[in-house]
C-alpha cells in the first residue's frame, strides 16, 4: 500500500505502488494490470512494460474519439473490479474515511490493521461455511 495526499495524481505514485507490490505474480506469463482512464499516459505504459505487466488502459477521450454521451451504455461498461470491493470493505472503518493523522505512517499502520482484520474475518467466514 502506498499513501499519499490527496491532492496527488494516481499516475505520478504508478512506479512506487507497483514497487511496494508484496508477492511476485508468477513466471508463466505476463501478469495483467488493469488500470483506469487516469493512467493513460506514456510515463505509466512505460513503468508498467518495464516491470513486465502486460497494461490494460482505456484510452482517454481525444477530439477524435469522444465519450459517449451521459447514460449510453458504452460510457461505463458493467464491469466490477475486485478492487471497488475492497473499498467498500475499507470504508466501513470509520477511522480511515478522514485522515486525521499529521503523520503518513501512523495512518498507514490502522490501513494495514484494517487490512488483517479484512484478511481475517475472510478467512473465518469461509472456515465456518467449510465446517
């Protein structure tokens, strides 16, 4: 994980968050890294082929190729990420909403809490559905 302010473009931190990644995607193939509107620039394509993900863009909106109007269905296909889920999950904890902490670390340290709580409460839903 990798916090920053929230003033900050998502693809200026692109090269350190793929840095921060913890487990290694495996061997076989190159992994896939699906990434919104926001990262479409040279600089992400770049950091992204040179750690050897294979990245999936949409491209932004040029003069040539406009979005579709509000409401058509090609504006925002019916597509969900696992990582919206994740969200929803995180922002049931009231004291990651609003960082009111002045230091990067100390909120980062409840993200992790939140994140082995999260990790927990999967893993014994599924052992008590299992036995």
């Amino acid at each position: 994980m990798v916090v920053t302010g929230a003033n900050r473009t998502d693809m200026k931190k692109l090269a350190e968050l793929l840095d921060a990644i913890v487990i290694e995607p495996a061997a076989a193939a190159a992994p896939h890294l699906v990434l919104d509107r926001g990262y479409d620039y040279p600089s992400c394509h770049d950091e992204a082929a040179a750690r050897g993900y294979l990245a999936h863009i949409p491209p932004t909106a040029s003069a040539a190729t406009p979005l579709p109007p509000p409401g058509h269905p090609d504006r925002h296909p019916p597509r969900r990420r696992v990582v919206e889920v994740a969200h929803s999950w995180f922002n049931r904890f009231r004291r990651l909403l609003t960082r009111w902490d002045k230091q990067a670390s100390h909120y980062l340290d409840f993200v992790h809490l939140a994140a082995a709580l999260i990790i927990y409460r999967k893993v014994r839903h599924a052992q008590l559905l299992s036995g």
